[in-house]
C-alpha cells in the first residue's frame, strides 16, 4: 500500500473511527514504509500526521489529473520539499524532504511523489475512495484493468454481494407467487 493510502486510511471518516490515537501508531507506520526515525516521534508530529490526512484524501477525491497535481504540488511545497541527490547508502539517488525536514513532512514529501507518479503516468482513475457501505477508505487501483471498487474485494467486495443478493432475496420474497 501507498504511503498515502496508509495514512489517510487511519481514520475511517464515515463512522469517525480514530485509528491512529497514539504515537505508537504512527511509528509503526514509519516502520512498515521502512522510513528510519532518527528520535522518537512526539505528540505534534501525531498531531502534523492527523492534519494530513483530510489533504490526501482530497487527492484521493479529485476531479481530474489537474487539480489532483495541483494539490499534490502544493502538499511538496507546504511539507517544504527540496529536491536533492545523496549518496548515503553507497548510490546515488534522489531525495525529495529537505535533510532536517520534520518526519512527517518527510512522510508527505515521499507520500506526495509517490502520488505524482501515479498520477502522471496512468492518471486519476487508479486513485479511488472505496464505495463500500460505511467504508470510504482510499485505494490506489494496480489492476490491469482498472476495475477495482473497493478497497477490499475481500471485506468491502464481500460484503457488497452479500448485501446485493439479500435485497434480491427480499425483493423476490416480497412479490407474490414468485
Ligand atoms: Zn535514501
Ligand atoms: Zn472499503
């Protein structure tokens, strides 16, 4: 899953679901991207994380290709973005965060180009906010034929046919002699 995908999906927004209440979670996030902490993570990086959420699912929610840019761009700009090449692992390669940005901007600077990259390449019909009942999670759709709906065939895709063949049930229960 994306960066972005991860943390915007910490809070389901239909049902107010925190998912990320401690700075735990967010750590475990930095962990699970293999993004190294060089301190603990603190109550307002948290805070920093929370807010950037409703921004990336804006992404999500974009129109078309321009205006999702246009946000990704302005997410680079705010989380103070520097484009600049190091070769701190024995190669070189680019780095998008400036060397002492704040973890978090590192997390939307990365979260961001990864986003563009997406977006530029294949456009905004691989970014999806799921349609699963109560669900609302975002997705970037990989499938070749871009035909993924929910952010989970098993969970949300599941749970829609199941819903879908009771109100045919109920449907084909309600009209007399069928
Ligand atoms: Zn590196
Ligand atoms: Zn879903």
């Amino acid at each position: 899953m994306t960066l972005a995908e991860d943390l915007v999906n910490t809070y389901n927004i239909v049902r107010n679901i925190e998912k990320m209440p401690e700075v735990d979670g967010l750590s475990a996030l930095f962990e699970r991207h293999g993004m190294p902490l060089d301190a603990p993570l603190t109550e307002t990086d948290l805070a920093a994380a929370h807010r950037l959420r409703p921004v990336f699912r804006e992404v999500f929610a974009a129109p078309d290709e321009g205006a999702a840019v246009t946000l990704l761009n302005r997410i680079l700009a705010e989380h103070h973005a520097v484009p600049h090449y190091t070769d701190h692992d024995g190669a070189w390669h680019l780095h998008v965060a400036a060397p002492d940005a704040a973890p978090v901007d590192r997390y939307a600077a990365d979260a961001a180009m990864a986003l563009l990259t997406v977006v530029t390449t294949a456009g905004t019909d691989r970014l999806h906010v799921c349609v699963g009942n109560r669900c609302a999670e975002v997705f970037v759709d990989v499938s070749r034929n871009q035909s993924r709906r929910y952010c989970s065939p098993l969970i949300c895709g599941n749970r829609a046919s199941a819903a879908a063949h009771r109100a045919r049930r109920k449907k084909a229960a309600a009209v007399p002699g069928s």
